[in-house]
C-alpha cells in the first residue's frame, strides 16, 4: 500500500511539473471566445464543454478531457490552464467532467479506490459516459486523447 501511494505521489508531481512546464506556452494565446456550456450528466455530475467559434457542424476535430483538480471545477481548472484559448486557436473541442461534490467534499476524483480504477467501472464509466453523451450531440468528432493534468497528490 505504501509503495504503490509513493508511485501515485511521483505520477502527481510530474503531471503538475508538465503542467508548470507547459504553462508558459499558452500565456501568450488571445482570449477564447467559443461557447462554455455546462451540462448535467446524472447522479449530481456535471460536465462542461467549449467549442470554439470556428468549430463549423459535421467537422471532425479533436476533444481533448481535461480532469480537474482537489476543490477546483471546469471554470477553475479552464481559466488556470487557459486550454479554451488554446482550443480556439487549434481548433479542437474541450470537456471538462466535474466531480461530485456528495462523492468527494474536496471535489477530488477518487482514483485510489479500487471500483474507480477499472475499465466500464466507477468514475472512469462516468467520464467514458460524458465523452459518448458528447460525440452523440457534436455529430463526426473525433476522440484523439485525455489530458488529466492537476490531481492534487498529499505529501
């Protein structure tokens, strides 16, 4: 148990280090000006979206999943990263699931529980869920990768 906390704790820390990182890149990016949607997902989740204003209907483009951090949510973790401008300017749509709050008080995503690190279970089925419930509504858009960046690791 120790150990594989000390590997959880490393995998943290060099996310956030690509995070800080990588920051510096997108400063520079003018402001988003696409939409910034939030949905209801069921069971108290929620999800919100950007499409940006040159997202022309039936073109396939990117979705890129951003997983927030411990006590942020999608306005938080959108305005922190400043991904939006970004998905503007690269065009590619943006979905951010937020946590539960009755799940986690601290809105962290509860990884570290067994049922939540499984294929087709827990929260990685909510998340799963979110981006079929995304490509149904935005018709030809084309899954490309997840980018969970800030989960918060307690020394």
């Amino acid at each position: 148990m120790h150990r594989n906390f000390n590997i959880v704790k490393v995998i943290g820390m060099i996310c956030l280090s690509v995070a800080l990182l990588l920051s510096p890149l997108f400063s520079g990016v003018s402001q988003a000006g696409g939409s910034f949607t939030r949905y209801y997902y069921g069971s108290n989740f929620y999800y919100k979206i950007y499409v940006p204003n040159t997202y022309q209907a039936g073109t396939a483009v990117p979705l890129l999943v951003m997983l927030h951090g411990c006590t942020q949510d999608a306005d938080d973790f959108a305005a922190g990263t400043k991904m939006n401008t970004l998905a503007e300017e690269k065009k590619f749509i943006v979905l951010y699931p937020e946590m539960n709050p009755f799940a986690n008080a601290n809105r962290c995503w509860n990884w570290f529980y067994d049922y939540n690190q499984h294929r087709d279970s827990g929260e990685p089925a909510i998340i799963k869920g979110m981006v079929d419930k995304v490509k149904k509504n935005i018709q030809s858009l084309a899954l490309k990768y997840s980018f969970p960046v800030s989960q918060q690791v307690e020394p």
